[in-house]
C-alpha cells in the first residue's frame, strides 16, 4: 500500500514538473550599430589635418571609413599595421576627441 501511495506521488510529481517547464524562445543574434547622427563621407572629402594626424599618429595606417557629424567631428575607422581595426574621433583641425 505505501508503494503504491508513493509511485503514484511520484508519478504526479513528475507530471506537474514537466508541466511547470516553460518554452524557451531562441533569440536571433542581431547586431545592433549605435548611430550617432554620423553621415559617412567620402575619405578624400577629410580636412588634410585629419589626414595628417592619422599618418603622424598611426604609421602605416590606412583609414577604411569615415563619417561626420553635424558639429564637424569625424569618426575614422583605420586599419593599423598591425592589423588591428580602430575608431578614432577627431576635429577639422586633426585634435583627437574622446568618446565614450
């Protein structure tokens, strides 16, 4: 008699425990650009102190990107020598901002 009490509280056990399991809902991976009211331009359309201050700053570094805003800055996305990928921000006259 107890075990059937107990098989049949198992057997209600494992019922309301696969009840009780919720659906999982797989997210897809998306990839999200924060824009900051960047217009990409042209890269020979850069101030030449722009371009200045990559080249003194960065040998060998090729600018791939470039993108300004409404308050003239730049967002310059180089490729260094190194073959590292950077996003630097800098003014019309080549100062380099910081961005967080």
């Amino acid at each position: 008699m107890k075990t059937l009490f107990f098989a049949s509280l198992l057997v209600l056990g494992s019922l309301t425990t696969i009840q009780a399991q919720t659906e999982l809902t797989e997210i897809p991976d998306a990839e999200v650009e924060v824009v900051q009211d960047y217009a990409e331009v042209k890269i020979s359309e850069l101030p030449q102190p722009v371009k200045d201050a990559v080249a003194r700053d960065f040998e060998a570094a090729t600018i791939s990107k470039a993108y300004k805003n409404e308050k003239g800055e730049f967002k310059l996305l180089i490729a260094t020598a190194e073959k590292q990928s950077l996003t630097l921000f800098a003014d019309k006259n080549g100062e380099w901002l910081k961005k967080e």
